[in-house]
C-alpha cells in the first residue's frame, strides 16, 4: 500500500504552492488519446504505421515536435522507422497520412518512404527552423538527417553522403568517429550543430550543420569529439554511457546523463566553432571521482532537462529511482545540486531526499514551456509522474494524490491511463498544452491534455 500514500511535500523556501490542477494531465479519450502499431492489439486506441517499439529502453529522446507544433516524429526501433503525424494545434489529436507521408523507413517497409542506415532508431530531434530531423540508430552505429516538408511534415532522407554517417562501413553512408551505439541525440538552439551521444563510445560527436542543406560535417580533429578512451577526441571525463543530452536555451553549454559514469557531464560549446571542452568540476557523479564534484541520486543517470530561462536542470536516474535538481550559474554554466531534500525526489524513501511515487526506473524528461512543471516518464512502472515547479526555487515536488502521477491500473494511488506500458519519451506541444509519449512495450503513442 505504500505506492497509495500521498505524502505532500513542504514549500518552506520554495514559494508561493503551486494550483493544485495546474499541469495536471487528462489523457484524451477513447482512440484520440492513444495510437498502436497495427501489430499491436489496439484495445480502445487508434491504429498507427511504424510504430512497432518506441522509445526501447536505451533511449529517452525517441518523440519531439516540430517547433511549429505541426506535426509529432517518433523514432520507433521495432519498425526501423520514424513515424510522422500531423498534430491538430487545437484539440492536440494525431493523424497519420497514407504511404510514403506517413513514415520513413529502412527500405521503405510498410508502404513508408525509404531510408539509409534508419537500423534501430531510438533518439529523434528536430532543428529549431523546422528544415531538419536527425535520428541516431543504435543498429547501424550511425546519425541520419532528413529533409521537413513544412506543409506537409513529411521526411525525405537527405542525398548520399549527407544523409546517413555511420561509425562503421555502411552502403550509402559517410563514415564517422566516436559512434559506437549512439543513444541520443540533439541540435544547438542556433542550429549550427548537432551533438550525437555514444552509449557504449563513452564520447559525443559533434558536428557541424549546414542550415541551408541541413548536412552534417564533423571535424576531422580533435574538435570532432570528445570522449573517456578515444585518442582521436578530445579528452573527457564521466561521459560513460550517455544517455540523455540537452543544450541550455544561450547555447553555451551542453550537459550530458552519463548513464555508466552515474554522472551528469558539463561541457563547455564554443558556439563559433562548435567544439566541447569540459571545464574544471566539469562533471557531479554519485562517487568520488578526480576532478569531478560529488552529488546524490545519480546511478544510471539518464534524461536531462534545462528549465525556460537557463536557471535550473533536472536529471532522472534510471537506477536511483531519481529526479534531481540543479542549480545553473549563468556565467560559467556549472552546475549545484540543491541542497536538501529540494536536489532530490526518489521513489518511496531515501536519506535526505523528498518523497516519490510511481518512480520505477525513470527515463524520460521535460519541463513544460511556463516552467511551472516538470513530467518524467518510468519506463518499469508504466507510469508519467507530474511535478510541480516552484520558481522561485527551481525545486520541484509531485502533486498529492491520483494528480501526482498517470499509470496503467496495476499502480494504486495514480490516475489510470492507457497505452503506458513501458513508457519511456516525453514531449510537450511548444503552446504548453499537450504532452505526448511513447510506450515500448505498447507499442504506442499516448496523447494528454495539460490543464491550465
């Protein structure tokens, strides 16, 4: 009965108390709120193409949204494909299109439009001009960019050479450096360049964007990477296993969940060239480590979430059942984990830390647009948990009761929802009024709407 308990969390310090709705989520009903592969048994929800398993378990970035809100992509492994909707900006519904508009896939499977390299994808970004979408794909070792039909929304792989680079000898693609299981991926708020994290390389390899033609370049030096043991990258430290990326909102620094490290990876862009460097205590890991700081609640750290404004990030912890809270120093970008129970929330109880629920094996993260909410998503319990966010602080604790957290119905004390199992992605509408996700293990996308 514990998971039933509802255990509010105090405000001392934190500010005024959020509304007690505001941020909560409301799945749509009947088949507007959730999406299955046809593969899949559709139960109540609506039917879908390539979207055999999204969002697997290594990956935590496999939905976004195109900053015109115009469309969802979805990388979805099982298929070899991204799944492409359109997205009504108002009742915040999907819709897929017939044939090739529909998705993008290896060899055009399933009626989709074809792709090079698309072997296993699990991480998926789109530019901030709209032009581009990047996935990685962990089966072919490699990153592969794709032409936006801003009409449309439909994917054309872009010519080879450009389209595909792959950390091994791949037909139609170009080679790359520090691309060994890439996990995720992300494109700098100047779409200037792209950063690709490697799980088992231990490295990010960066690149160079063309925002005309969307092509990547990586630099033939050291500045093409930065990695623990690849001679040819630049050095770094705690970066084993990354496994969640996200770029502050100035485009100064880039922070890295290194799930291996049990570290998050603070590493300094030169937005003239793109290149990474990793600054002194340029890493927070569980234990000890030369020339990183110490912080709590960080085993198989996992998504990372910069708040609006740069002043705050949010890590998840697959392992430490954990979301954890930073502090950012704007000048430096470096970061402080709070102090108390404010820099950490954990499933159930830890020492120190405030008090979670449905927090089993967390992966997915984000903070939605007005800052006054934070969602993560456990991929083991099935279940999208809803913190509240206090500006003042920048601290967070989840909402008492069934608001506090959606789940299937085998998780007491939350609000029941469908299509969760195994949901690990989450991505907020750029309006802040929806949230969507997906569910490996349900192979589908679920759809919410966010209450004001």
């Amino acid at each position: 009965m514990l998971l039933a308990l509802s255990v509010p969390a105090s405000s001392a310090g934190r500010g005024r108390q959020p509304a007690a709705s505001h941020g909560a989520l409301v799945q749509l009903a009947g088949v507007r709120g959730c999406l299955v592969d046809r593969s899949a048994p559709a139960g109540s929800c609506g039917r879908a193409r390539a979207l055999k398993g999204p969002g697997p378990f290594m990956g935590s970035r496999a939905i976004a949204l195109s900053p015109d809100g115009r469309n969802v992509y979805v990388a979805a492994s099982g298929s070899d494909a991204i799944a492409i909707f359109r997205r009504n900006a108002r009742t915040g519904t999907l819709a897929q299109a017939k044939g090739s508009a529909g998705c993008i896939a290896a060899k055009g499977a399933g009626g989709c439009a074809s792709a090079v390299g698309l072997d296993g994808p699990n991480s998926v970004a789109v530019s901030r001009d709209g032009r581009n979408v990047y996935a990685t794909t962990v089966g072919s070792d490699g990153v592969t960019a794709f032409r936006r039909n801003p009409k449309t929304g439909a994917l054309a792989q872009l010519p080879p050479g450009a389209g595909c680079i792959s950390g091994v000898p791949l037909p139609g693609c170009t080679r790359g450096r520090a691309l060994i299981a890439p996990d995720v991926v992300v494109v700098t708020p100047d779409g200037r360049n792209v950063y690709v994290g490697s799980f088992l390389g231990g490295a990010i390899a960066a690149f160079g964007r063309d925002p005309g033609t969307g092509a990547l370049t990586q630099p033939s030096d050291a500045t093409g990477c930065i990695a623990e043991a690849i001679a040819s990258c630049a050095p770094g430290i705690a970066l084993g296993g990354p496994e969640g990326m996200a770029v502050s909102g100035d485009g100064a620094t880039v922070y890295v969940g290194s799930a291996i490290s049990n570290a998050v990876a603070i590493l300094t862009r030169d937005p003239s060239t793109g290149a990474l460097t990793q600054p002194g205590a340029g890493c927070i890991v569980e234990s000890p480590l030369t020339g990183c700081v110490t912080g709590v609640q960080l085993s198989g750290a996992n998504a990372v979430a910069v708040s609006p404004g740069d002043g705050d990030v949010y890590v998840t912890s697959l392992l430490s059942d954990s979301v954890t809270s930073f502090t950012r120093s704007a000048s430096a970008g470096t970061l402080t984990q709070k102090a108390g129970t404010a820099g950490c929330l954990v499933y159930l109880r830890a020492v120190g830390c405030s008090f979670g629920r449905a927090l089993v094996s967390p992966e997915g993260l984000a903070v939605s647009p007005d800052g006054r909410n934070v969602y993560a998503a456990a991929f083991q319990t099935g279940a999208i948990a809803v913190l509240d966010r206090f500006a003042s602080s920048g601290s967070v604790a989840q909402k008492p009761g069934a608001r506090g957290c959606l789940a299937r119905s085998a998780v007491p004390g939350c609000t029941r929802a469908r299509a969760l199992a195994g949901v690990s992605s989450i991505a907020l509408s750029p309006d802040g009024r929806y949230l969507y996700s997906t569910s490996f293990g349900a192979n589908a996308v679920d759809v919410f709407r966010r209450k004001k």
